[in-house]
C-alpha cells in the first residue's frame, strides 16, 4: 500500500512538471516568435521589458489579466466561454500519451514511467483528442455572433476534413512497422538509431504539413486570417479568454512536434544512450533522454515559426486541394509503398538497410513521375494557350 501511494505521489509530481514545462515552452515560445521574426524582417525585437526582453511573456499575460473580460450582448453566453476553455483542454490532454522518458528507478522498488497514461491506443488517443480541439474553435466562431467568427468557424471545419484523413493514413504505415498503436511501443522500436524517419520519409513530410493545419498555423492558418476577417473566429475575444486561445495554439504547436519525434525521431533515443546509461546510471540517460525529446520538440517549434515568415498563405479551397488531390494519394501511395518494402525485410518490422532502401528507391520514383507529370500538364496548357 505504502508503494502504491508512493508512485502515486511520484505520478502526481511528474504529471505537474509536465505540465509546467508544457506552460513555459508555450509562455516563452510567443517571446522567441518575435525574435525569430524580428531577425528575419531585419528590425530590433522585444527589448523593454527585462533584458533583452526576456520578460515580454510575463508583460503579455499581466496585459491579458488587466483587459476588460467584454462578453458580446446577442452571444451565446455558455457557449462563448466554453470556446476557448475547450480548446485549452484538448491541447493539454493530448500529452499525456506522450513518453517523455523510458523509467526512473526511485529506490525501494518503485520504477516510475516518465508517461502520463501508457495505454495500447495511445495514437488513438492522440488523433481523438485532436479531432475534438476543432470543437474549440467552431463553438468560439459561432457562439460570438459575429460574421467573421463565423466564417473563420467554417474554414476551420473544413480545414479539418482537408488533413485528417491525410494524416490519419500516414500514421498507418508507421503502425505497420511497430506493430502496435502504443507510443510507448512504438518509441521502443526505434530505439539504438532505427528511427522511423529514415523509413518513412514520405510519411513524415506527409504528417508535418498536416501537423501545420491542426495548429493552424501559417500557411494554414486560415480560420484567423487577419487580412480577410479580422481576427477569425476569436475576433470577438478579449482577456484570458482570447489568451486561451492563442496559448492553446503555442501549447499545440509544442505536443505536434512531441508526437513528431515519439513517431518519426527515435522519441527519447539518442546516440550513445548504452554508453550513458553504462558509465553514469540508468536514471541519468532517462533524464538525458527526457532532455532529447524535448529538444526534438523545440526544433520543430522552431520549425513552424520559421515557415510562418517564409511562405505565404493558402487559400481555403487551395488547401483542400492539397489535401484531397495530393495529400491523400501520396498517404494511400506511402502506404502500398511501405508494404512493398516489407517484402524485402530480414528483420521483423522491418529495421534494417534494406527497407530503408526500397523506402527512398520509392520516394524517389513518385518524385520522378510527379515532375514528369507536372511537366506534361504544363506544356500542354502552354500549346493550349499559345
């Protein structure tokens, strides 16, 4: 009984380290947008408050407290507010499948898992609770009784049925090598360098641009373009509420490049962690290997701020395209692709040099016939058009 409550305590106090650090990246992620953007556009970022601005987060969220709470007269009231409190929970519940860590051993024979719920659906999970997140932002959108609310309601919608699918069918074939849909498993079958990346090129492009539409982030951030509708669907929002949502977004932007790396990047894995783990302990790999996902995750927070100031936006119907014209062949196409290369394995699962071959020989050929293809199009409708 005593180790029971014992882990449990330990559960307790990992859950609410994660959960600050899930806060802080988000916190501290809307300072380094600006100055990831400053540096890019050339011009001087935050600068006043603390050094080198390093306290601008702390200035926003006393801003956001002092703002006056203003609720529209002819909203839907409830549903106004349960908007953007929807939307914060889904982005925080998605992590708790995630593993950050593999075990530490805390002595007397208690071993805790550095994961919040280790369940056999654990992608599962993830895909639910991303899918109700786009609630957040169509009851926001529709509640606040405003036009362009409400059409930033609908992009969102329809954003949705553009890459979920898409980004459903890729994660098959991720699942076709591990075998399980476990993100435990599934990072344990990556682990000493057999990241699934090397197998699943197409695969990981194919999440990624999905990845960018779930957060809404340019250039899918359609549901709040402000060149078009103002704010979108928080147009109407002041205070904490609208800091909800712009919070959920950054907290998104961190868990999408967590799943990233738990499914593509090899997780907690790193090179030399028998080293570590033979040299120091078994408890200070764990730790380095909690430090390399999270590192993983940042990148790729990096990643998506970095194409914000780069590409321009899509629109709406472009993105449909993209998703049922191209994302979706080349997901079903990644799929047949894997299972073909399979054949050639010697390993169960397909961890060897072999398949990661046939896996780029077949990159490479789609490629090939893709550019062949746009060719073709394009000189025909130069003819067309001479």
């Amino acid at each position: 009984m005593e180790i029971t409550s014992t882990l449990f305590t330990a559960k307790a106090i990992y859950v609410g380290i994660i959960f600050a650090i899930t806060l802080g990246v988000a916190a501290y992620s809307t300072y380094f947008e600006r100055i990831i953007a400053a540096f890019m556009q050339d011009r001087v970022g935050p600068d006043r408050a603390g050094p080198f601005g390093i306290l601008q987060p702390l200035a926003d969220a006393v801003k956001m407290f002092m703002k006056e709470d203003f609720i529209p007269a002819h909203s839907n009231k409830w549903l106004f507010i349960a908007g953007p409190c929807l939307s914060m929970l889904t982005a925080l519940m998605t992590s708790a499948v995630v593993p950050f860590g593999d075990q530490l051993d805390l002595g007397g024979g208690i071993i805790l898992d550095l994961q919040g719920i280790d369940v056999n659906i654990g992608i599962l999970w993830v895909f639910g609770i991303v899918s109700l997140g786009v609630y957040g932002v169509l009851i926001g959108g529709w509640a606040s009784n405003n036009k362009y609310s409400l059409i930033g309601a609908i992009r969102a919608a329809s954003q949705n049925i553009s890459y979920e699918l898409a980004m459903g069918l890729s994660i098959i074939a991720i699942l076709m090598l591990s075998g399980s849909l476990s993100t435990k498993s599934i990072v344990e079958t990556q682990q000493n360098g057999h990241w699934n990346i090397f197998y699943q090129p197409l695969g990981f492009v194919i999440f990624i641009v999905c990845a960018f539409a779930e957060c809404n982030r340019t250039p899918f951030d359609l549901p709040e373009c402000e060149t078009e509708l103002i704010g979108g669907y928080h147009t109407e929002y002041s205070s904490m509420k609208l800091g909800f949502y712009l919070f959920a977004e950054y907290i998104n932007m961190f868990i999408s490049g967590a799943v990233m790396a738990t499914l593509y990047f090899g997780g907690y894995d790193y090179p030399g962690h028998d080293y570590v783990a033979t040299q120091f302990g078994g408890n200070i790999a764990t730790l380095l290997g909690v430090g390399a996902l999270i590192g993983k995750a940042l990148f790729f927070v990096f990643v998506f701020m970095w194409v914000r100031w780069t590409l321009p936006r899509f629109r709406y119907d472009q993105l449909m395209g993209l998703g049922w014209t191209g994302l979706i062949p080349l997901s079903m196409f990644n799929v047949v692709l894997t299972g073909a290369s399979m054949l050639f394995t010697v390993n169960d699962g397909g961890s060897n040099w072999m398949t990661v071959g046939a896996s780029w020989a077949g990159v490479i050929i789609m490629l090939v016939v893709t550019f062949a293809y746009s060719e073709m199009k394009y000189k025909k409708k130069k003819l067309a058009t001479a």
